[in-house]
C-alpha cells in the first residue's frame, strides 16, 4: 500500500522556520520516501505504507518535542492510477 501525507506544524513565523519545522523537515528527508515536497505552508510525503507511517511517528515526536503547539495530517491511500 501506498500513502501520501499532507502535514503543517503550528505555530507559524513568517520571519524563519521555526524549530519544530526544521525538526519535522529533517525526520522527513532522512525517511527515504519517493517524493518530497517541502514549503512555507505545507509540505506533502508519499512512500511505501511502512516508511511513510514510521516517518508520521518520529515526524511528531520531533516537532512535538522541538515545540510546536499543533500538526494537522492528512493521509491519503493512493494507487498507481490516483493523482
């Protein structure tokens, strides 16, 4: 099985990412997924069912811990022939 993950950490600052983004782009990058999509205002994860969900949990544990105050995800099952 397949995911795509959309995910946003809280709070925001325009001004230079803060510790919990930097903390969730490094889980991210390090999570050997097949596309990565990172940017200001959301970022969007797609791998194998087991990576992508072992990258979920560190991804939260990390920005958790390095201070955000909210992550909303969005999981999607995606096929060979979804877009």
């Amino acid at each position: 099985m397949r995911l795509r993950v959309e995910f946003t950490t809280e709070p925001f600052d325009l001004e230079e990412a803060p510790a919990h983004a930097v903390a969730a782009r490094e889980v991210i990058q390090k999570a050997q997924l097949d596309a990565v999509d990172v940017g200001p205002f959301g970022n969007t994860v797609e791998g194998e069912a087991d990576r992508v969900l072992a990258a979920v949990g560190a991804l939260l544990r990390d920005s958790l811990e390095a201070g955000a105050t909210r992550v909303s995800l969005q999981v999607n099952v995606i096929g060979e022939d979804t877009p």
